[in-house]
C-alpha cells in the first residue's frame, strides 16, 4: 500500500533526514516554523534594545567594544532567521508588520529595563546562557536552513554568555557598592529568565506536536531544571547567591529544587503589560518608519536595474 504524503514526511523526520525548503511538508509544520523562527528572529532584533541603552555609558572603552560587539552580533542573527524563515514562503516584510502590530511575539525576557551596568553582565551570564540551552538542540532541529544557521548562532552566544559571567566576576571582586550592584541584577534577572523556557510542559500547547516533528527536541521543563542545575553551581563563583530561598540540591533526584514561578506575571508580560512592552515597541515601530525611505529607494533602485539602467 502506498504510503501517504504525510507518513512519508515522518518517516524522513524520524530518519533524522532534512526537511529542506522545496520539499512537501504539512502546512501546520511550515505554520509552527513560521512562528517560532520569526518569534526567534524578533527576539534577537528587540534585544538589542536594552542593551543597546548602555553602549554611550559603558564603563570603559574595552566594555564598549565588547558591547558593541554583541550587539551586533544579534543583529546578525535575526537576519539569518528571517533569512530561514522566508524560505517557508513568508516575506521579511510580513512577518515585520506581524511583529509591529502585535500577532507576533518575542521573547519575554526582553520587556525587563536595564537599570545599571551589572544588568549587561546578568544578560549575557543568565539570559544568552538560558538561550544557549534553548538554541543547542536547534542545531539538530528537523528543518534544514533553521538547523544551519543556529549553528553559527550558537558559536557566538557562548562567547556572549562568558563576556557577561566574566564582566559580573569582575563587579563581585569590587568594592561593597560593585557587589551589591551584582547581587542586585541577579535577583532581578533570575526569575523572568525562567520564565523564559515557556510555560510548563502540561499547559504548552505546541510542546507535542513539536517534539513529533523533531522541530523541538528537548521539552520546557527539562531545559529549564538543566538551567537551574547550572547556574545554581556557577553562581558560587561569583561568590553572589540566586534569590530563591526554595533553591535546595535533590540527592536522590540529582537536581536541584527549585521554587514556585509566577506565571501570572509570564501572562501579563505577554499580554503587553510588562515594564518595557510599550517602550520596546515604539522603538521597532519608530525604526520601520524612519526605514520607509530607504526601502523605497531601493524598490527603485531594482526596478531600474531590472530594466537595465541602474544609473539613472
């Protein structure tokens, strides 16, 4: 009996074979790519914001070059996942004006301010190491241009994660006002980067079907108890402590326990109630228009090459 064209496509993502642009693939699974790339594309974009902030204030010239650095690393990344993302047949305009009028979203995390200079270190430290958990298992997700382009992704996120741990090892050795500005972004930083994992596995709604279609391959709550695991070991190093008196190590478990996440304030960041939702979004949507004749110019610039005077 002939096999279907839908059993056909599992049978190659069960086979760890490629799902490449031009190959039949059901439309719910060019749907979930479409949202999570450019989810994960926006995501990369806003987060230059908060960072961004702190580039004219950093605190030497070395900082701001490696600020500078990363910031424009992430924009790199979120023109390889468009990139990726365009190939399922969406255009990078659409999945903008998705982004601009709100029915497409970004990565929580992102909706926090930066409010001094340690800030910077507990994004790179606890926010970029979070993604590095999440991205990882990317390399190896079933669809082939997502798959390529987080590898580079990856390679540069860890480089972020240690500039960030290194430039708060720096503030923990200062003086008593460097330390407690340390302690003080961490406390703020530990718990919506939890949250940045995504709901609990039994109130996430696409965790199943993803895990099928090798689009995911490790579920929230198992990355989120290997973040807790690691950061809870790293931050002794820094001599600083996470803010969660619940935090205790599970020997039979080889675990760390962990304490309640307010998923209420998950929902409302969401909901675009978080400190920097609507300031975050003035700035993409103030970058678009002020972007708008540039792209005229060059809807202009190609429509005269493609009629061959590129000159006039």
């Amino acid at each position: 009996m002939e096999t279907s064209l839908a059993e056909q496509f599992q049978q190659k993502v069960d086979l760890e074979i490629k799902i490449e642009p031009k190959d039949w693939m059901p439309e719910k699974y060019r749907q979930t790519l479409i949202r999570q790339i450019s989810q994960h594309a926006h995501s990369e974009v806003v987060g230059m914001l908060p960072e961004g902030n702190w580039i004219s204030r950093a605190p030497s010239l070395r900082r701001k070059a490696i600020l500078l650095a990363k910031i424009q690393d992430e924009a790199g990344h979120g023109l390889y996942l468009y990139s990726a993302a365009e190939t399922l047949g969406i255009s990078r305009d659409e999945m903008y004006h998705q982004l601009l009028s709100g029915r497409a979203k970004y990565s929580s995390i992102f909706n926090y301010p930066t409010l001094t200079w340690a800030d910077i270190g507990a994004i790179g430290w606890l926010v970029d190491g979070a993604a590095i958990l999440n991205q990882v298992p990317l390399c190896r997700t079933s669809f082939g241009p997502y798959a390529r382009a987080m590898v580079r992704v990856c390679k540069e996120e860890s480089f972020h994660q240690r500039q960030g741990f290194e430039s708060l090892w720096i503030l923990s050795k200062g003086t008593a006002a460097q330390k407690s500005m340390c302690q003080d972004a961490i406390n703020r930083w530990w718990w919506p980067c939890l949250m940045m994992f995504g709901p609990p596995d039994d109130e996430s709604p696409n965790t199943i079907q993803s895990m099928q279609w090798k689009i995911k391959r490790i579920s929230n709550d198992a990355l989120r108890q290997k973040f807790v695991d690691m950061i809870a070991e790293q931050v002794k190093i820094l001599g600083m402590k996470l803010p969660d008196p619940d935090l205790k190590w599970n020997e039979t478990e080889k675990h760390y326990n962990y304490g309640k996440i307010n998923w209420d304030e998950f929902s409302q960041v969401l909901k675009g109630n978080g400190p920097c939702n609507k300031e975050r979004m003035a700035a993409r949507t103030k970058a678009w228009e002020d972007g708008a004749w540039v792209r005229e110019a060059a809807t202009v610039y190609a429509e005269k090459k493609r009629n061959g005077n590129p000159n006039s």
